[in-house]
C-alpha cells in the first residue's frame, strides 16, 4: 500500500474514453439497495477507491470524499465509495469495515469490491478495481452525466484542482450536445467528450 | 479588521451582474504597466482584495490566491491581488506593502486601491473597495470571461468550493450565448449570465 | 469508541500515585521479548493506550507518540504502545493490528491488552486498561524514572504540554531523593513523588 | 529576512553561559512599565525575537509564542516578544508593530529593539539582537530561572522539543544549588548550569 501515499506522475487528464465499467459489488454499505451507475447517469460521479488501512486514505482521501458529499448538491454529484482490497485481506473484511465506517462516521454508500473469482491469493485484486485498471489506493474516478469516465487519479489531488474539474464536469449538459445537435458530427466522428485539461500541481 | 476573519452568511451566489467596475489603482506592483479589466475580456479574473495586517488575508486568502495562479493556466485565469487598505493606514502604506509581497513572495500582479479622494481620514475606504461593495478583507471577487462579477465573497472561501466555481467559469464560452442568437439582443433581460450556484459549507 | 475523540474535563496532574501496574500483554509487536516496566526503570516510560479504529488515535495520538519516539533519547524515554481493544473486538485482532503497524510504519513496541479473562462478550474492557481505569482511547499514561504513575490522561493533549510533562520527568533524578534521605522512610507520606502540575490548554 | 525560513543546524543546547544580556528597548507594548531581565529573576523568560513581517514569525514563532503565554503559568514562564528589526526599517517601524500586535492580538509583552546608534543604515542590526548575536528572525532565546541563557535557537522549534525544555528549565531551583549548598563546589569551579540537551529533530 505504500505506493498509495505517493502521487502519480502520470497527466490525470488523458483519461477520457468509452462508459464507465459496471461496478462489480459483493455487498454495500450505506445504502438501502444496490447502486448501479446506470441509476446515477445525468449526475457527475466521484468513485473513490480505498482501503480502510490506508494512510493516505485515512488523511487525504476519505476526508476529501467526505468534503465533496458535503459542498455539493446531491443532484448534481453522487459520492461512492469502493472498498478495493488488494493486501491485507484478512484485515479488511466487509465486517471489519463495518466498524471502520461507522467509527469514521462516512455516510456517503461504499461498496466493496468483489474479490477475484479465483480467490485473494491468486488474483489479489478485486474485480472493479482491475477493470479500471486503478493502481493502487487512494484513487479517484470522475465519472461524467453521460456516464464517461473523464479521470482516473491515483494518489492525492488537491481540493482546488479536483473542485475544478467537478465545477466543469457539472456545467456539462446531462444530454450530450453531438446528440441533440447532428451538425457537430462533422469532423468528429467519435463524439468522444474532451477530455479534462488541468495543470499538474 | 475583525470582520475580515469571519465568514459572511449572504449566499455567495447571488451576485451576478452588470460590468464589472473599473480598478481603481495608485500603484501597480509585479506588473511592468497597468492592468485594465478589459485587457483580461476573455478570461476569468480573480480579484483578490486583502490588506497586508488582516491575519485571515495572510494566513488563508493570499495563500489561495498564489494556489490558484499556480493551478491554472494563465489563459484561463488572471489573479490579481487588490490592497483595500480601510485603516491602519500609515502601516500599509505602498512601501510596506512592497516590503510585505517581497518577504511573502507573492508574484502575481498587486493593484494599490486608489485611496479616496477626500483622503482616509473623511472616507476610510479606499475607491475601488467601495465601487464593488466590499464589506472588509478578505475578500474574493470571481469576474467572468465577458467581464461580468459572478461571486463577491467576504470572508474565507473552501478550496474545493472555490475550485468548482472556477471550472464552471472556465467552461463558460469567452463569447456570451447572446452574441451567436441575435434574438436575444440587447436589453433582453433574459441575456444576464446565470449566477453561480453553490452550497453554502 | 466517541468518547476517544473528545478531551477530558479533569486535571491531568492529580493522577500521582503508587507503582504503575504491570503491563497484561497476550502478544507484542516491535518488540525481540517480552518488555517489563521493571526492566524500564530509570527511563520515563510513554504508554500509549490506542484502538486502530479509533480516529482520533490515528489522527492525533499515534503521531504524537512517534514524534516522541524520534524526540526524546531512548536511554531517557521508553514509548510504548498498549492496544487496548474494548468495542468491535472481531475487527481489530492482533492479525489486524499487525498489518495496521506495517501500514503506518510504527517502529516502537506495541502490546496488545490481554483480553478479560471472561471474554470481550462479559467484559470488554482488557486487563491493563482495568487495572490502569482508562476511560477510553486514546489514553497517556506518563510514567516516572522510579515505576510511578505521574499522569493519566484521556483525549489529546498538546505536544507543547506534554513535553513540559516528560521535561520535568526527564529532569528527575532515577534514584528517589527518599532513598539517599533514610528520614523519608517506607510510610512516610511526603516521600510521595510531586504530581506533575500544568495548566489546562 | 529569507533565513529566518531554515532551521539551524547548530546545536541549541550549546549556548549555556553568562547571565543573559539586559535588553536595550525604545519602546516597550503590551506593557505599563519598562520590563528589566533582573524584574523577572526567579522564572524561566521566553524571549521570541521576531520582525512583524518575516513569515516564519507570523505563520510559527509568534503563535508558538502565544501558546506558550496561554500554557503555563506566569508564576513559572514569562513570555517577552522582542522586535528585532534588521530589514526593511521603514515598513516595521514603532507605529506599524503597534497595528500589526492589534491585529494578530498578541498580548503579551514586546519590546521594540533599539536601533544602532549609529542609525540602520550604517548598522542595521539592533542592539540587543547584537548584544545575543542572534542569527536572524525567529529566534528564541530561553534564559533560566537565575538569569542565564540556556538556548538561543534560529528558525523554528517542535512544540513538543520546547516544552521539554521548558519543563526541565522549570524544574531546577530558582535558587541555584551551588550558591545554597557549598560542598557542590568541589570540582566545579565554574559553577555553570548544565546546557540543555535535546535531540534535533
């Protein structure tokens, strides 16, 4: 886990590309039934991939999830949390995540992430995080109205440039504009969504 | 000064509106000619009004504001610092401020608010402070790329909040909806940009 | 684990009293053997009572005591860590414990509190923190040169009083001035050590 | 003032000797009448040397400075600031310092230095920043209950190292135990308190 503390070098901008994967879950925290992101398109998605056991996603992360659950409206922004053991299984089971929750009070729903079908010591990462190819904890995934993924952070983000990309994904139409307008289809053809610029910090 | 380290309760949101007024200024610093608003039509203009013994301006609002000239592109964002010197004003006079950006490193460009001309004495407030209404220090002043004041804020501003004002400014086309449909023309009321809309924290 | 958060309202001085009771310990971490307080005598021994779920020992308490552990000569100070689990039992066993130390790279011995004899389910609470009467996490027992408990404290306290705390310790000699004046003998009440005074922050 | 960011490297412990020099103060606030080192005989003094616009004063040495005011009690501690202007004279003058404690609410003692009689243009250092020879802004000085300097320190200082130093400092005797019992003469000519040692952090 030690390469979650350290921050990726990597431009967080070139992550655009097809729909977001679907979440593969085995159970959910904080929340009266499952969510899919299929239930939550229309709004701007913040998937937060973490650890319980995490430094970096005691201090950083989670208290940024937590901020962004808080400052914006629930219509606009829907905050998960995904629980992505990848070591330490035996530490971090759902039950022993249970009481990290609740003593952390994180209200916002974390899910956890399916262990690989064949089984921790084999493959030990979880399914969801290897489908998004994430690199470790704590990452973030921006996930836009139309359900693209447009960020794939691993490590910290400072608050400015992450409510920047937010303010900009929100201002975005939950319709796609080469959808309502067929005329934008010249001369792009794959209707791909630009991705997010941001200066590295 | 006091009031400079408290948080105001208006919303935020609510200050869309004409033009913004004119800067005012006696003295430019880190700046080899003057600045004009209207020089920076086509980009969003951080106006970042502090006095250099306000505690809540040192300690949050300038720091801020070297972040987000860090943070963003140049052609996206200007920041501009204003020092509204309203008392104290023999110990803020423009030598001392020279010495206070010199030790604090503060780069970006610092406008002098032209005191008023009936002198401090008569009219604490220096000119440019009270053509925008600004009720102490800090304050933020967000302008948007047609020029128009979009959020006047007094007191501390999160960064995360701060942040998704800015990518929405920044998403905003430099040329307003109104100049490529002519029918809404000028006058038509409806052509007022939106106010920003964000959760109070 | 809620009150673990929270600062206590009595005076962490009036805690002076008898020998320190032993340490109970079902397992050690950081640690080549068993560790006595015996075999501490003529240090300042820092026991840190923590759960690893309890935030505000993760946030404030754990730092400290590593901050302690690099500040202070060994020969002078013994940090020592006391997992004293009395809630959510099942998520914080010493395999969790285990990976919870390697993750936040804590370097000093770490005990686990032996469970009550009668089980976590007829009474939570472990045996050194019964015989310590710790009101919960995190907790500091400070510990003279001579084996006496000199303060007990619960919630956080502030590096700046603290090190007064362990300077005044430091600066006691090993052996007793009631050793080297034979008129203080056994049963004599003003041989006690003076309880440590500072003025709560 | 860029050297008053670093930290030392020499050892703060080595400065043990004479008794303290007497401050050479113009002007003194916070105060109703003129402070001697010799008034304070019998506490331990806290002098922060400082210059109202260096940022490592405002943003460590001068909140340290207050938090030390605020921890012990005065009976024991007494806090003195000392404006140790070296730069930029113009800016930091009498009248600005009084505006600068009015703001950042500083309430204990501060003494203004005396300026070179030789003006600050030939000699810009002040006096008893000379007389110490102090390396620059913040500085701390710690002088003893008998009135000798026991650590002169450039740059910052851990919390938790100077309360260590002060509750060692606060356990010796004001009366020192060579004046009251002769016999600890033997071999110990000098008679000088021990330096203080701490370990650099």
């Amino acid at each position: 886990m030690q390469s979650g503390a350290t921050t990726n070098s990597d431009n967080p901008s070139a992550s655009a590309g097809p729909l977001a994967p679907a979440l593969c879950v085995s159970r959910w925290f904080n929340a009266q039934a499952d969510i899919s992101l299929e239930s939550l398109r229309g709004r701007v998605v913040v998937l937060h991939a973490f650890q319980m056991l995490c430094p970096a996603c005691v201090s950083h992360g989670l208290p940024q999830a937590m901020k962004v659950h808080r400052t914006f409206a629930q219509s606009d922004v829907a905050v998960l949390g995904l629980h992505t053991v990848f070591e330490h299984h035996d530490a971090m089971a759902p039950h022993a995540l249970q009481a990290f929750l609740e003593e952390y009070r994180i209200s916002f729903p974390v899910a956890v992430d399916r262990p690989s079908p064949n089984g921790p010591l084999a493959e030990p990462v979880p399914t969801t995080m290897r489908a998004y190819e994430l690199r470790g904890t704590p990452s973030l995934v921006l996930i836009d109205r139309q359900g693209m993924v447009r960020l794939k952070h691993f490590g910290n983000i400072e608050d400015l440039a992450l409510g920047a990309l937010l303010g900009q994904l929100i201002a975005e139409p939950a319709e796609g504009p080469q959808q309502s307008s067929p005329s934008t289809a010249a001369g792009d053809s794959t209707g791909a969504p630009t991705p997010i610029q941001h200066r590295a910090t």
